[in-house]
C-alpha cells in the first residue's frame, strides 16, 4: 500500500493541554465570519468563523493554540508516529 497521502497532507499537531488552558486560548481569537462565496467568487460555499488576526478556523485544532501560536503543521505520517 502507498504512503504517498501521509506524506502529502500536513496536519496540526493535537493540543495536549488542559480544557480551561484550551478555553482561554480559543478566547484569545478575534472571531468573525466570513463568506467564502464572497471571497472566492464560488457559489454555495458558505460561512465560516475565522480568527481576524492569524486566519485560523475557530473549527480546527489550530483554534485551540493561543492566537497566533499554533505549531506548524505536521505530515500525517508523523502526526501517526506521535499518535502511538
């Protein structure tokens, strides 16, 4: 079988903290929604919240890293390693 998806796709590495250490950080955002029909000139792409200052998607793990300060990302491989 190929490995050639877990070296391509790169992920955030999983946040390892406390809840309230989590809580505090996804408040440090400056959340907006922004339209991406809008932005991408595409129809029927909807509306996400995303961070006004670091671009991050208040749905992914990056959200979860105080504002500014996710790690970078990670290959699945290596999330996959981690992991174990």
């Amino acid at each position: 079988m190929s490995r050639f998806w877990q070296k391509l796709i790169h992920v955030c590495p999983p946040f390892d903290g406390t809840p309230e250490q989590m809580e505090k950080n996804f408040d440090s955002h400056i959340w907006r929604i922004v339209d991406l029909q809008e932005r991408f000139g595409y129809k029927g792409l909807g509306k996400i919240s995303e961070c006004k200052m670091c671009e991050v998607i208040a749905t992914s793990e990056q959200a979860k890293y105080e504002c500014g300060k996710a790690p970078e990302e990670i290959t699945l491989d290596e999330w996959q390693r981690h992991k174990k």
